[in-house]
C-alpha cells in the first residue's frame, strides 16, 4: 500500500497483489484513515490488484459510506476485470471508476 498526495485536497491510495485476510488490516488501516482526514478526494488505485477478499468489499462499503457521510468523493481505479466484476456485486457500482489515475485526478470528474 502506498499513499501519494498529488495536491492538498486529494489522496491517492495504490493497491497491490491481492488483498486478502493477510493483508486486510492494512488495507483498512490506510484506506479509512484517509476518510477521517481533511482531503475531499480519495482515490484508490486498483490497477495492480488482482483479487479482493469479502474482507476488502467490506471495508470499500465502509469507506464508500464514510466519504459520503464527510462530504468526500471516492473514485476507484480499476483495469482487472474480476476486480470490477467484485465491486458490482457487492453493490459498489455506483462508484465513479475509470481506467486511468490521470482520469480520477480530473477535477472535471466531480461534475459528471
């Protein structure tokens, strides 16, 4: 897990590998600190994952409800079609997702 600052407002968290139950406590750890902190946009990159645990669908629904409750805009960056296929059934389908990070980097992106 890795966490870039490309501006003041924004966060991006990149994820690796797969995330499953050895790797989910630090997952949570970064991902939802984020949604506690001042940022208004939160991406996370999933470009590199290939797998994501219940565990991890999980705590992306906790982080969807959080930023929505903060006021916070969660974008996901998906390529690995099994990854996106997860986030659709668990109901996260509603998120904005792109294939690129410079398209969730689009200030323009909070207007569509």
């Amino acid at each position: 897990m890795a966490v870039d600052h490309p501006d003041t407002g924004t966060a991006v968290v990149t994820a690796c590998g797969e995330i499953d139950a050895a790797g989910i406590d630090g997952f949570a750890e970064v991902l939802l600190t984020r949604t506690r902190g001042t940022v208004r946009v939160i991406v996370l990159d999933l470009r590199q994952v290939s797998f994501l645990c219940v565990g991890a669908l999980e705590v992306l629904c906790r982080a969807r409800l959080s930023t929505q409750h903060q006021g916070q805009d969660l974008r996901v960056v998906v390529t690995e079609h099994a990854v996106g296929r997860a986030l659709d059934v668990v109901g996260l389908d509603d998120l904005p997702r792109v294939t690129a990070l410079n398209a969730a980097l689009d200030t323009e992106m909070e207007r569509r």
